[in-house]
C-alpha cells in the first residue's frame, strides 16, 4: 500500500509538534486526519494541509472524552479509509509549583496529557486490530524519565504514558500481534504551549534550552512511524537526562532544582489576563511555533533506544565514560 493509499491521524495536530506533523505526513503522501478541540485551528491547518494536495479530515474533538475519540475514529475510517498510523500528540500543562496547582488542574492535565493518549490507543487499537496491522506513535519526552521542578502534572502524565505503553507493548508481543508501537522522547521545542499553558508563576514560561524547531520533532515523528523502534530518543538534552538519570538520579535532583527552576521563566512578569487552554481552546494562538525563533536549533540527533543500548553494552569502561561526559554537560 502506498503513502498516498494511508491514513495517518494525529492527535492534538493544530499547533506546535502536532501541526508540524501532520504537514510532514502530507508532504509524504499520507492522507491526514486532524483531531483537537478549536475550530480556528482546525479550519487553518486543513486549508494548509490541503494545499499540500493531502486529502485532509479536520475533526473537533476533546481526546479527554474517550466516546468523542472513538467517533472521531470511526468516521475517519468510514471517510479517509482505514488508520495505518495513529500518532498521540495532545498535551495540556500547568506551570507552578504543585502547592500552587489544585486538584482540578491536576486532574484535566491527566486527563488529556495521560487519559488522552490511553483514548486515542485504545481508538487506534479496536480498528487496526481487526486487520491485525498499524502503527500507534505515543509522542513523550525526556520528562517521561527525568522529572523537573514546576511542572509535576505534565511529568506525571509523561511517565504514565511510558508506563501504559511499555505494559501494553508486551501484551501485543504476548499475542504475536503485528500492530506496531513506538514512543518518540523529545526535548524542548519552540511551540505555542508556552504562551496559553496556564501559569502559577510570576514570570512567563520559557523551555528549558536547547529550543529546536517543532520540525524537528515532527522529522523524528515521522520516522519512527517509519521504522518502529522501541523509543526514539531526540536530542543531545535528552540523551542527558535519561542517562544521566539512570545512573545518578541524586545529582540530577539538585542539578534540576536548580537549573530547571530558573530555566523555565524568562525575565518577563507574568499576565493575570493571559488566557490559557487547559479547559478551553484559545483560538488565535494555534500557530507552528512559539516566540523563541531566535533561540531555535533545526536538527537534533535521533537515536533508537536499541542504538543506544547496544553502545552501553560495550564495555563499563565505555558506559562510564558517557556517564562522566552526561553529568559533565549537565553540569557546564
């Protein structure tokens, strides 16, 4: 079957990483269909998808709402054909300390950044089933193994999903399926999240550097859709924190409490009246990027998590030395 015979779906695919994915899933032949809750955004990526000459299906929908995802499902196939690559790429944060955040953030971030995913699985999973074919793409982060101060509700959602993922991976290999199921770890990217995130603190958000293009992301999304490694891990910043927290979590507990609490606020003072998107869409920021285009980096080595443990199966003499190189970058 060719690219321009299949459907890929992205989840959370009007803004940042989502929206440059589903453009690189157009320029590779694939029929895309679009899933997020604004219609703004929604209507802009189509007509931009479109003019790719992709066949485009823009659905509204809350992937927190598992019956919304599932008729979302079924109209795709019943109007783009049947689901080959299902990429879950919807997220939703708080910045603050957690004293700072109430149960009720705490839960709607669960909801779309964790539940959102385990929804579009398990949509993903009731249709390439019955063919016994697909490929599902969980879109993580280093923050899926290395946690930072002041976003503890997004971090906890990212380990959950490596968690549901790695349980249900096995349950796939258990009954030979053939459905393919990968996760992709990124680092920080210049997107939209950092101006409609809701935020407890009294600076403005920033990511924590590097910053690369959402591009980027969306290159590495695609080819692990491609190749269905295990995980893909992306970038110098990520390799770090994984490593490195294997190895020497303690030191990376202060390195953190440190660096990234500082590292995540500009020198601007934060906005009472910044409107944020954890309930509700906030149309008119649904753009590619952020405003952090001057600090952006276009490539980023990718590496499957086999590579990498292949290179650490070398010899301790060799796994040190890359543990000592991790924490000497952390630490400059």
């Amino acid at each position: 079957m060719s690219d321009r015979e299949q459907t890929a779906v992205i989840c959370g695919g009007t803004a940042g990483v989502g929206r440059a994915t589903a453009h690189a899933f157009a320029r590779a032949g694939f029929r895309v269909a679009v899933i997020a809750r604004g219609e703004k955004g929604l209507s802009d990526t189509r007509e931009e998808l479109e003019a790719t000459g992709a066949k485009v299906l823009a659905i509204s929908a809350d992937v927190a709402d598992a019956e919304a995802v599932d008729r979302a499902a079924e109209r795709i196939e019943a109007e783009l054909g049947p689901i080959e690559i299902w990429v879950n790429a919807a997220m939703a944060t708080v910045f603050g300390p957690v004293n700072k955040i109430s149960a009720a953030e705490f839960k709607r971030v669960t909801d779309v950044t964790y539940l959102g995913f385990v929804h579009g699985t398990l949509a993903a999973l009731r249709h390439m089933e019955t063919r016994n074919r697909g490929t599902i793409v969980q879109v993580g982060s280093a923050l899926s193994y290395r946690a930072i101060p002041l976003q503890s509700a997004y971090c906890a959602a990212k380990f959950a999903i490596r968690g549901f993922t790695d349980s249900l991976r096995c349950e796939l290999i258990h009954t030979n399926s053939r459905i393919r199921l990968t996760m992709v770890q990124l680092p920080a990217h210049n997107t939209p999240q950092f101006d409609w995130s809701r935020n407890k603190m009294n600076k403005r958000p920033q990511p924590v550097p590097p910053i690369h293009t959402p591009e980027v992301a969306a290159r590495a999304i695609l080819r692990a859709a491609t190749d269905a490694p295990r995980e893909l891990w992306l970038g110098r910043a990520s390799f770090q924190a994984i490593i490195g927290n294997m190895f020497m979590p303690g030191l990376l507990d202060r390195m953190m409490a440190k660096q990234a609490w500082s590292g995540q606020m500009t020198d601007e003072p934060a906005s009472d009246e910044q409107p944020d998107n954890l309930f509700q869409p906030v149309e008119g920021l649904h753009r590619l990027e952020g405003r952090f285009g001057k600090q952006m980096k276009d490539k980023a080595l990718g590496l499957s998590s086999e590579t990498v443990g292949k290179l650490a199966a070398g010899g301790l003499a060799v796994t040190a030395a890359i543990v000592v190189a991790v924490v000497a970058a952390i630490a400059s």
